[in-house]
C-alpha cells in the first residue's frame, strides 16, 4: 500500500470544494492508493513521471515515488489553467 502526500496547491483547492465533489475526489484519490496506475491514468505529455486522472469535473495530477503518491495539484478538467498551473509549479 502506497502512502499519500499532498501538496499545498493541491489541498487548498480540495478543501474549497463542496460535501459532495470532496467525496468525489477523495474516493479517486484513496484509490490510487491501491493503484496507482488505474486504467484512466495517462502519463502527462513531456513530463512521463506525472500522471492524471479524472473525477468527474476535476483532473488531478500526481507522481508516484517508490511507496509515495504525490498529489501535485487539483483543477477543473476543462479548464487550461490546472496545466500552466503545474508548468509555473515545475520552473
């Protein structure tokens, strides 16, 4: 079993979602725990350690480190800014 590490971005944009999109995402996130490599996971392009899953509306974006999941960041799947976001993160 994988443990979980969140960053700050990540967890200030979870904890403003509403009861039912934090249970939402919680539960894609508990699971990667399990596996961390679901079948809707996709390596992200130019940056082949991180990856992303959905839940519903919202995309996240982690890295596995041997028994670490990390949670990089949390946005809107329709929405550009959670990618600049994470290339502004990475600079």
């Amino acid at each position: 079993m994988f443990k979980l590490n969140l960053t700050k971005d990540a967890l200030d944009f979870w904890e403003t979602l509403d009861a039912k999109l934090y249970r939402q995402v919680a539960r894609k996130v508990l699971s990667l725990l399990f596996d961390p490599y679901p079948h809707d996971s996709k390596s992200l392009i130019g940056y082949s350690e991180y990856y992303r899953i959905d839940a519903g509306e919202y995309r996240i974006i982690y890295k596995v480190e041997k028994d670490m999941i990390m949670l990089v960041l949390i946005g809107l799947r329709n929405d550009d800014n959670v990618y600049k976001k994470f290339q502004r993160k990475l600079s």
